[in-house]
C-alpha cells in the first residue's frame, strides 16, 4: 500500500501505521487500519486499547514540538483556546468539562515573549468573577503556572508583555 497524499511518519513492517499530511497551516495524522493481534470482523481484542493508549499519549507528547505549546497536567477533561489578539496580548480559555476538581500544572510556550498574565474570569456558565494576577513558576521561552479548576467550570486566562 502507498499513501496518495501525505507523507508515512511511521511504519509497522511494511505497512504505513501513521501518515502526516498538511492542511493549511496545520498537520493532520491519520492512524491506519491495523491487523492486531485478538482482533477479527466480529470481535476486537485488547491489543487496540494497547497502541490506542500509546497513540494519546504519543500525541499528547507531540504538543511539544508542533501545535500551540499549550500542555496541561493532568490534562483529562480539558479543552482548550488559545488566540493572539492583535494588540499582542494572548488569551487562553481553559474548559473543564469532568465532574473532579482538579489543580492543573499549565505550560506555554512563549515565542510572545510574555511576562504577566492574569484571570480575567473563571466559574461556571451560571456564574463567574474576575481573578488575580497569574505567578509563573517559570518565565522565559516557557510560562509555567498551576491553577485550581471546579468541576464543569472555566478559567480565562489574559498574558502580556508587562
């Protein structure tokens, strides 16, 4: 089998087991349909959650090198936007979609050369209040911050150049 469009990241034997192509600015990656073994027509066996796990996890890793350099641990139950105004601020709405509060671990890359950042609001879609200023752990080519989230609630976050 060769792929029509894109490009094979990675191989299984001779099968192409995951294929990078761009989209405007952007990279998809499509996982091909694997033999595994305990599978058949009828029944799927374990070894798909096998490399389905490692697939997330290999993923979630990637965010690292490509993407929006936005990282969250644990990161379970979030969405996430993150958009550049053009006044050169950046806003980051963090969703926590599960029913656990959690302290989440964030991490930014900073290609904005960001110093200061704040809570513009956080609660829920019923209520919300202003927060305070953010205290990095980390500043530099990295923002490092922990934050606290409520079950079903949202944090928007603004960073600036102080």
């Amino acid at each position: 089998m060769t792929p029509t469009s894109g490009k094979v990241a990675g191989w299984l034997g001779d099968t192409p087991y995951l294929v990078e192509n761009g989209i405007g600015k952007g990279h998809v990656f499509f996982i091909t349909a694997l033999n595994l073994v305990g599978s058949s027509a009828r029944l799927r066996g374990a070894e798909p959650f096998l490399y389905a796990n490692i697939l997330n996890s290999f993923f979630h890793s990637m965010k690292e090198h490509i993407g929006d350099g936005v990282l969250f641990t644990p990161w379970t139950s979030l969405d996430y936007t993150l958009n550049e105004k053009p006044d050169g601020t950046v806003m980051l709405l963090v969703l926590n979609h599960g029913d656990m509060a959690h302290r989440r671990d964030a991490t930014l890359r900073n290609s904005w050369g960001l110093t200061a950042g704040r809570v513009v609001a956080r609660g829920t879609w019923e209520s919300a209040e202003p927060g305070g200023e953010v205290a990095f752990s980390k500043t530099g080519d990295t923002l490092a911050w922990s934050f606290e989230m409520a079950p079903k609630s949202f944090v928007l976050f603004e960073f600036r150049k102080a």
